[in-house]
C-alpha cells in the first residue's frame, strides 16, 4: 500500500506537467501564427504600396518612362490645389480609396494579373525605344479606356464624387457633371482627355480653335439666347461682358472646359434654354473668334478638344 500511494502523485504531477507543456506549444504556434500573419500582411501591403508609386511605375519600369514624361506634365501631377494624383490612383482600382476586403483581394488579384503581364513585356524588351512606345502608345491608350468605361471609370471616382465640389464655380461643376453623369454611367476621358499624360499640344491650338462656320452657327444661337444679359457686342449688361479684360479676367490661362461649362451650365439655366453639347460648343467658338482665337479648318467638335488652355494674353 504505501509503495502505491507514493506513485500516484508522480503520475498526477507527470500529466500537469505534460499539459503544461502541450498549453505552451499551443499558444506559441498560435501567437508564431499571428506574427507570420500580421508580418505577411504587412509586408504584402508595403509590396502593393511600393509598386503603385510614382517611383516604381516612372523609373523600375523601362517601358513607362515616356508615361511617366508625360505624367509630370499633367494636372494630376502639378495643379493649383497641390492634390496629386498617384500612377496606382489612375491605375488599379480601390488604390485610391478605403478598400474593404473583397475589394483589396480584387486589388490584388488585379495587380497581380497586370505585374505578371508588365514582367513578360519588360523580360522580352517589347517596348525599348521611344520609336516603338509611340507606335503602340495609341492601342495601349484605348486598352486603358475600355477598361475604365467597362467598369464605370471606378479609379476616377475613388477621388471624385459629385457631392464633393466646392468653390466659386461650384454650382457650374455640379450642372454640368450632373448633365454628363446619367443613370450612374460616366466618360470622364470625354472632357478630360489630357488630365493624366500631356504628350503634346492639342492640334486644335496649332491648327487652329474652331471653324468660320461654326462660329456664325453659334454668333446666331448667341444672338437668340444669350444678348439679353451680355449684349449684341458682348459689352456685358445683365451679366458680365465676355470680351477684352473682363474675358481675360475670367478666362485667360483657363482651359476650354470653364466657359464652355459656363455656357452648358448657368448660361443656358438663367436664359431658359437647354443647349445640346455640339450648340453650346458653337456658342463657345462664337466667342473665341470675338476674342481674337485664330479660326481654323475643323470646328469644335470633340469635348476632348476642351483641355486645350487659352492664351492669357
């Protein structure tokens, strides 16, 4: 008897001890687990930050060295609110924003897919020249804008939102948005056509601004609807004058988008009238050609042509 009673203690301390030692491995897989997971994700989330930057996309990358020229001549690189929209903003969706975390697997599943894409194109050297970026820089373009009207131009709007203007030509920005922007389908390329790469100047600057006939097509609507507040010679009256000075004032050094969004928007609110986008740039051509913008062969045909900036003198 007293040989057994001895022995039982040591096998009841034998089993605390070896739970004991199985509670310890077990929480140190665990904690092990969560420190390999939070440094996964860490380092997977610096991996997606680093190769969404400007750095990487302007210089690791070869081909995207003329983008990246490009770019830097952009209002989403240097504007007059200091706001600059990065490569990975534009580029890969949710970037922009708070992604939750369907959509940051989206973000991945996406990087991923172009990376893989962009490696194979830099390991065979498709893209070596400037000769040969030119030559394919309008098919990689349309590959792009199928892409952001595919998905409802979703990387502009994680900046973007309609209830978010603000300033002085605030109710203008919301009239002419909310006309462009219906039942949730967006161009945005439509009217900012050079808001993230500027390549070169505009031909409607070289070749001129519109045509003689279409600014006697808009001299008329001009006449019909907008006179009575700005005078037949556009000294102003009701509303401001919009030549010499006071056009100067308001214009010079604007791009074309801000009077013709004037004339889309507020002008045809206050006169009663709804001008169709090709009337209301007929209108705008009207007044270019009474402020001594040269005419042309091609009229002002294309919202794209309104990212042209007007001379400030």
């Amino acid at each position: 008897m007293p040989l057994e009673n001895s022995s039982a203690p040591s096998r009841s301390e034998s089993r605390k001890a070896t739970g004991r030692h199985s509670w310890l491995r077990i929480s140190s897989w665990v904690l092990g687990s969560a420190f390999l997971g939070i440094l996964l994700v860490a380092l997977t989330n610096h991996a997606v930050i680093w190769s969404s930057s400007n750095n990487y996309c302007g210089t690791a990358c070869h081909s995207m060295t003329w983008a990246a020229a490009a770019y830097q001549q952009s209002p989403h690189y240097i504007n007059l609110v200091g706001v600059r929209a990065s490569c990975g903003a534009c580029h890969i969706p949710y970037d922009s924003g708070h992604a939750t975390a369907g959509e940051y697997v989206k973000l991945l599943l996406f990087k991923a897919d172009r990376g893989a894409k962009d490696f194979w194109g830099e390991a065979r050297k498709s893209i070596a020249t400037k000769e040969e970026w030119e030559k394919r820089r309008p098919a990689l373009s349309n590959t792009f804008e199928t892409y952001l009207t595919r998905h409802n131009y979703i990387t502009c709007r994680g900046c973007h939102s309609l209830d978010s203007f603000g300033g002085p030509r605030s109710h203008m920005k919301m009239v002419i948005h909310q006309g462009q922007a219906k039942d949730d389908a967006y161009d945005c390329l439509q009217c900012h056509a050079n808001i993230g790469h500027v390549y070169e100047e505009p031909s409607a600057k070289l070749g001129g601004w519109y045509s003689v006939e279409q600014a006697t097509a808009g001299a008329k609507l001009f006449a019909d609807s907008c006179s009575m507040c700005h005078g037949a010679g556009l000294e102003g009256g009701g509303g401001p004058a919009l030549t010499g000075v006071t056009w100067q004032q308001r214009f010079g050094g604007a791009k074309l988008l801000a009077p013709w969004g004037e004339i889309k928007g507020p002008m045809a609110q206050y006169a009663g009238k709804t001008f169709t986008t090709q009337q209301s740039l007929d209108i705008l051509a009207y007044l270019l050609q009474q402020n001594g913008l040269a005419a042309g062969n091609q009229p002002l045909a294309d919202t794209r042509q309104l990212s042209v900036t007007l001379p400030e003198k």
